[in-house]
C-alpha cells in the first residue's frame, strides 16, 4: 500500500512516545518523517548526520521496540539525510544506512569459540576525537591526562583514569577519544569500549550459560579497557567480585583500565571499598561546566565539522543561555539546523528563542560583560585582554570605559562585579568611566556615532 510507510511509522511514535520523555520526543521524533517502506527495512528522513547520530546512541531501545512490534524481528533501519548546508532548499544527498539489523541481544564477541584478539570489535565511535573535543579550564587537567594515556597506555601513572562529572559534559567522548588515539597508533592492542550496563548483562549471561571462565578469559585479553559509567555497578555484588579479579589482572599485567561516571569514587554508594580503593590508584580528574567561552568554542567546533554558518549573535545568545552541559548545547543545534532545513527559515534570534524554549524554561535576554567587552574591543581592532591591563594608552582606556558604560547599562552585574571583570578595578573606577561616557556623548559627536553603532549591535543580541 502506498501509505504503508506512513501508517507503520505512526506506529511505532505510539510506542516511542511511551519510552522517551516528551521534550526529546518534539526534539528529536517530530522532525523525522517517513520516506519509505521496502519488505522489512523502513527509511527514515531526518535532518543531519548529526540527527540520525543522536537517536540511533540515546534512543535505540525505543526504536527497536517500535519497530519489532510494528514490522517483526527482522525489522531494519535506514536514515535519508537532508543536507543541512543547502539551509533554504533542502534537498537530499544521501541514503545512509546505520543501523541495519536492530537486535535486541548483541552477540558477545567472548562467546565466538577460538576468538583472536585482532577480530575483537573495540565499539568504538570514531567521531570522538581529541581535535573536536575543546578544551577549557573546565576539562583540562581530564583532557591532557587522556593525551598521557593514549601515548602510552598502562605505562603512566594515570592508571586507571578515573573520569568524572555530571551528564552531558564530555565523559564518553574523551574516554573512547583516548581508545580511539590507542587503537590507531598501536595496532597491536586491544581496545574495548563497554558500557557498565552491558558489561553486567554479559556477565549474567555468562553465568546462565556457565560460560563465567569464558567472560573472564575474554576482559583478561583487553590491553586498554574502558568502562562507562561505572556507579551503576552499584549493589551488584557478583558483578563487582568478576570485575574486581579483572581488573586486578589487568592493572598486574600493565594493561590501561579507564573508567568514568557520575561522581567521585569517593561519592559512589554501594561500591566495595576494595574497588573504591583501587579507582583511586591512578588519577581523578573531574570535567565541569564549560565556561561562556569554551561554550562558545564549542559551538565553533560543531558548525566548523558540519560545514553550517550561524550569525555572531544567534551563537552568543545559545551560549548565554544553554549552560548546563555539552551535550544539550548539541541538541540545541541540531534542532535549529533541522528547524531552518526541513521549513526553509532562516537561521536568526527568532529561530534560537523558539528552538531554546522548548530545552529551557527560562531564557536570560541579558548581555554578559564578556560580550560587550569582545563587542567593544572588535569595534576597536584591539583584543579584549587589553582592557584588563594596566596602560594609560588613550585608545585603550577609551574602549575600557566604554566597555564598563555598556555593562552598567545592559546588563544587571553590580558595580563591584563589573571592576572585578576588567582586572580587578573597585567600583569607584567604573564609576568614574561611566561618568566620563556621559560627558563624551553631550559633547563629541563622533564618539556619539561609534557609541551609537556599538549599541545597536549589543541590542541586536537580546531578544525581547
């Protein structure tokens, strides 16, 4: 039937509605559409490569439910890409299989008899990568011990690398960044990315199918281990005894084990104090909120791979006001590249608040005085650095002092917050520079016009 596609894809939103929370599903289901049905294999039209990424690693075990149920066992999987750098005439450029058979067990690699090292498949994502993985000082003690350890794995004293900090800030794309570095400049290691969750299923199965001696033969043969996620092996006592005599093993051997999760070893609840101890033998670096800056680096990053231009002040204002981590700053792109592709819109401030709502409930309209300091100095030629520094050079303080109107003006910072930004000056000096400004608009005309101009640049960035 012509429609069958459309009626089979209906379906299984019914089913993925259930499974996912309902922000992600406007975000990342509502801009797919159906494109075909072949036999069993169902195309689906999405946005990007970086879309058909995103759902294909966080929401799988919704689709393979869907899909399962709606089209049997042998269900399969194809993305069509819309070309996200043709913005106001989408047009496809490519079918892209991902993930053709959508199994509910994968098949354990320790469970294919007389298994040799180099047929191991390391489950590594190769879009993880040092060079795309900005670094600030949120993540740079994390990032330069993961260098360390991708030169020489097992052979610092980075072992294990113990990788923390919330959801969404970087964890898994530096550790398997690390496994990817390894495994292409020593081809004869072993790499192995697992997930704490999968490596506990395989456990169990190997228990039900008495193949316990298999499993840990198979973990005892990987020269660089990285398990994700390590807390939820809390209170799995039997799973924590196998991997506590793996991991001895390993880290007797000289092999390089990295771990990450949540928290802290110290923090983790339901961990035997024996593994606590041992993830503290190497080195705890944690990864913290990315700053405006880094945020901004970040988003640099992202348009630069996919080849996408946003506006100066769109990029500003996603950095102002998504902050709680990497991953959702992704999202947010995403949506707003699909947004102008799939309803030929241009990509403005409009579009941003629209996208940015439906992530955050409450959007911040004020300037940062990072911007306006960068703002001011662009207008200037000179670097923002500069009106931080101690120098009488009259271009210089003529800029700083415009920079401190600006911030007093459009912006909600105390006067003390805004001195502290300009390298540490009391609020007596911004008071002074203010006052300076407000006679320079009464008097010069040509300073009026450069204020003017510079002005309605910072106002262009709020949306009201």
């Amino acid at each position: 039937m012509y429609n069958e596609h459309l009626q089979v894809w209906d379906e299984c939103l019914v089913i993925i509605k259930k499974m996912v929370r309902e922000s992600a599903y406007k975000t990342w289901f509502e801009k797919i559409t159906p494109k075909s049905l072949d036999g069993s294999t169902l195309v689906l039209q999405v946005p990007s490569k970086e879309h058909a990424m995103y759902i294909d690693e966080h929401f799988i075990d919704a689709l393979q439910v869907s899909l399962h149920t709606t089209l049997g066992p042998r269900a399969e999987l194809e993305y069509f890409i819309v070309n996200p750098r043709k913005l106001h005439k989408p047009l496809p450029y490519e079918v892209k299989p991902t993930r053709k058979d959508i199994r509910t067990n994968s098949v354990n690699p320790f469970a294919i008899p007389g298994i040799k090292k180099q047929s191991i498949d390391s489950q590594l994502n190769e879009s993880y990568r040092f060079d795309n993985f900005i670094e600030g000082d949120c993540n740079r003690l994390a990032r330069s011990a993961g260098i360390a350890v991708a030169k020489k794995p097992g052979k610092t004293s980075f072992n294990p690398l113990f990788i923390f900090g919330d959801v969404g800030l970087g964890k898994t794309h530096l550790a398997q960044a690390i496994g990817n570095q390894v495994a292409e400049h020593s081809e004869d290691k072993t790499v192995l990315y697992v997930s704490s969750e999968k490596f506990t299923n395989q456990f169990i199965e190997s228990l039900q199918n008495n193949a316990v001696s298999d499993f840990v033969n198979f973990y005892q043969m990987i020269d660089t281990l990285i398990i994700d996620d390590i807390q939820f092996l809390e209170n799995k006592e039997k799973t924590q005894d196998i991997f506590f005599t793996i991991f001895n093993h390993l880290h007797q051997s000289g092999k390089q084990l990295i771990l990450t999760s949540d928290r802290p070893p110290r923090d983790l609840k339901g961990i035997e104090e024996r593994l606590i101890s041992r993830f503290k033998w190497g080195l705890s670096a944690d990864l913290q909120l990315p700053s405006l800056e880094t945020r901004m680096a970040i988003i640099q990053s992202k348009l630069s791979s996919e080849e996408v231009e946003l506006p100066p002040s769109v990029i500003e204002f996603i950095s102002h006001n998504v902050r709680t981590n990497v991953r959702e700053i992704e999202g947010v792109l995403i949506s707003i590249v699909a947004e102008a592709a799939l309803n030929n819109r241009d990509i403005n401030l409009d579009l941003a608040k629209e996208v940015i709502g439906k992530f955050i409930d409450n959007i911040s309209n004020e300037l940062t005085v990072e911007y306006i300091q960068r703002t001011v100095a662009d207008y200037f030629g000179i670097e923002p650095s500069k009106l931080k520094e101690k120098t009488r050079k009259r271009l210089i303080v003529r800029a700083r002092q415009l920079s401190m109107y600006l911030a007093k003006q459009l912006s909600n910072k105390s006067l003390k917050h805004i001195g502290n930004a300009f390298g540490g000056r009391d609020h007596s000096t911004v008071v002074h520079a203010c006052k300076t400004i407000e006679d320079l608009l009464e008097k010069d005309n040509t300073f009026k016009s450069e204020f003017s101009t510079i002005q309605k640049q910072l106002k262009s960035t709020t949306v009201d």
